[in-house]
C-alpha cells in the first residue's frame, strides 16, 4: 500500500445505501475523523463539492442563498453544513419539489448539537443520518506497517493510546502526536467550543477536560468534577452535553429495565479517541501506560470504545449499557439485542482466572428471570476457551468479529 492511500471506511456501504434511500444524508463526527476524504473517495466526479470553512463561501451564501443554491447542481456534497444553517429552509423546498429523488444533498457537519437541533426542526423525515469516529481496529488492519500490531491485542492497545486513531496521525508516521494534539484541542476550544457554544471560561473548561480524561471509564459524578474546577453543577451539566453532541466522549448509561431501584442511574463516561487521552493526562510512554494508575480503566476505554465503532460504522444505534447494582454488582458491558442480554467483563489481564466470571454468575442468578446469555471476558488472551461453563474468555478480535454478525443479523 501507498503511504498516504485511502484507508476503506466500515461505513461507506452505509452511506452509499443511505444515498439510495434518503434526499438528504448527513455525515456528522468527531473533526479530523475522515468524513470528507470518505465523501470524496465516494461521490467526487458525480457530485459537486462545496466547502463552508471558506468565509468567502459563507459571505456568497449570505448576501443570496437562493442563487448560491440554484448554481451548485441537482447532487451536491456539503461539507461543515453548520456553518450556514440559512439554506436548510432551501434544501427542504427543493427536496419537497422532488419528493422522489434520492441523494440530492450530501452533507458534513462536526457540531452535532446545534447541526442536529437544526436538521431536526428542518428536514425531518427527510434526512438520514450516519456517524464517523476515527479508524476502528477493522480499518487499523488495513495500514500496512499496522497489520501486525492491530492483530495482537495489547500491540493495538499500546498504540491506540500511545498514537491515536485519527487518520491524519495514522496515515501520517512524521507527524508529531503531541504538536497534532495540542493544535486539536486548541482549535477544538477556540474556534468549535468557545466560538459556537460560549462556554465561559477557556482555562476551566481546558482543567474540566483534563479531569475527565483521568476519570475515563468511571461513573460520572457531577459534584465531585463541579467542586474540583470551582464552576457551578450545571456548568458541568452543559459542558458533558457539549462533549457528547460533539462525539469527544461516548456515555455509557446504566441497564434498568425491569431491575427497579436496585441500580445506579448516573452514566459511565468513555472518549472515543484514547489517544487524546493520554495526551490530556501526559502519558507518553508504553511503561507509564500498562504500570501506571489508569491502566485498567484505559484498557476499558478501548475496549468500549472500539465496541461503538463497530456499532455505529454499520449504521446501527448502539444498545449497549452497564450494570452497577447498589449491593455493588458491576457489569461493565450489558449488550441487548431484543429480550436477550449480553454481559461482558473487561479485564487488563493475559492470564484470565476463574474468579473474573463471578459478577457475571452472580448477574444470572440475581436476575434470573431476564434472558441473559453466555457471558464473555474480555482480555489480552489471543484466544477463545471456556472460563466457566456460562463464561467465556475472548479476544478483542474475536469479539468484535462475533458482535458485528450479532447485530447485523436483526437488520
């Protein structure tokens, strides 16, 4: 493979089949995910591509949207369509004028809390909808010098926290982690955070986020953060909101169907990209990473993280939760699929041993009216065996591959 090559992305058979069904696809995400590269290496050459970045494009909109619309063509791709949210009402009237046209309007945005807001008062019922996260371990493979190390669980980890899996980081072996990251959550701050959603103080929001990477993983506790940065609950409150609209971090809520007050209720909270994590909690080196404090809960955050990938790069909403009851059972992981339940373990270890299994036995037996089946742990083991005869043992790999046949099949 070329240096610099196209990576394939999981979901572009997603987008494609939204193309055919929809007027209009969105394609919102994290920044520097990829959502442009893919669009491109999908529709250019039968598409007309326009940029709202460019503040000379936007002023074209403004002084006569009408026009501006008229001249870019029947197919158009839109990229960062938050900033002018002045031609949704247009799109909406050329779509109503051919309701039976399919993939007129392809579309970008990275600001998914104002960008949903709008779409959703405008284009309702015309609009489909698709997420993109950086590279996920499937698309990891398909770098060359990654081949190996995305095929060894602990490899991947190492360089998933250590690297990142933005493609620019990935695709790009020069550039500098630390110089990139910075520059990201400079911008991130300055021009997406601060400028769109004002929030407040620039040097207590940057504390808020380094306070949340070291807590990844972990039940959310808006006092405690609240009272550590010196802002008020809700100013903590909004600015989760804020991560989460904006794909930086994932929440993972508690399961309690049927389980009455037993449960926790408060989320569990996860990034999307371990990397910025570890940048945002200074750990540099492979020794600081696997030895020091956070191991185990970085360990879970990839693991999670790599679980919504392969979710949601399928085009599937994720119905996954946990579990905390108050007489501290703890499920780290409960995939639903209709009436049945999936618990999974997760756990910083090479050498799995009997007693890892005992949460999810004890899961069985409190709740055994729910249909809960076969239990799995996932470890750095590279392979698959029976730890007890209700749990399993698996790679990250080999889960990841059954997890995908699992959803799919109900779709």
């Amino acid at each position: 493979m070329k240096k610099n090559a196209y990576i394939p992305r999981n979901i572009e058979s997603h987008v494609l089949k939204a193309a055919r069904q929809s007027p209009v696809v969105v394609l919102t995400g994290l920044r520097q995910a990829g959502k442009t590269t893919l669009l491109r290496n999908l529709f250019e050459g039968k598409y007309n591509f326009v940029s709202f970045e460019d503040p000379i494009i936007r002023d074209r909109v403004l002084a006569d949207p009408n026009l501006f619309l008229e001249r870019l063509g029947k197919k158009v791709v839109m990229d960062e369509i938050q900033y002018v949210p002045e031609l949704l009402p247009l799109i909406k009237m050329a779509v109503d004028r051919q309701r039976n046209k399919r993939g007129m309007f392809i579309m970008t945005g990275s600001q998914q809390f104002n960008l949903m807001k709008n779409l959703s008062e405008t284009l309702a019922g015309r609009v489909a909808i698709l997420n993109l996260f950086p590279f996920e371990k499937g698309e990891r493979k398909m770098v060359g010098y990654l081949r190996k190390i995305a095929d060894d669980t602990y490899k991947d980890f190492v360089y998933s926290s250590l690297r990142g899996n933005f493609p620019e980081l990935v695709t790009h072996r020069n550039i500098s982690k630390n110089i990139w990251y910075s520059s990201y959550v400079q911008t991130y701050l300055e021009r997406d955070i601060k400028m769109i959603y004002d929030v407040g103080s620039i040097r207590e929001f940057s504390l808020f986020l380094k306070l949340l990477a070291a807590r990844c993983s972990q039940v959310i506790n808006l006092s405690s953060i609240a009272h550590d940065i010196g802002v008020a609950v809700n100013t903590v409150k909004r600015w989760f909101s804020l991560l989460e609209a904006s794909n930086v971090i994932y929440l993972l809520y508690p399961y309690y169907r049927n389980l009455g007050k037993r449960v926790m209720k408060s989320p569990k909270v996860y990034f999307m990209d371990l990397g910025l994590v570890t940048y945002l909690t200074g750990i540099e080196t492979e020794q600081q990473l696997v030895n020091g404090p956070l191991a185990g809960a970085l360990f879970e955050n990839y693991c999670i993280e790599e679980v919504v990938k392969c979710i949601v790069h399928r085009g599937i909403r994720p119905n996954i939760f946990y579990l905390r009851t108050h007489n501290q059972l703890e499920i780290d992981l409960i995939i639903e699929r209709g009436v049945e339940l999936y618990p999974v373990e997760i756990k910083f270890t090479k050498t799995p041993v009997v007693g890892m299994a005992n949460p999810i036995t004890r899961f069985k037996k409190i709740f055994s009216k729910l249909n809960i089946k076969r239990g799995t742990i996932l470890t750095l083991a590279k392979e698959n065996y029976s730890l007890t005869n209700t749990v399993g043992v698996s790679s990250l790999d080999n889960f990841l591959s059954w997890l995908c046949r699992l959803i799919t099949s109900s779709h």
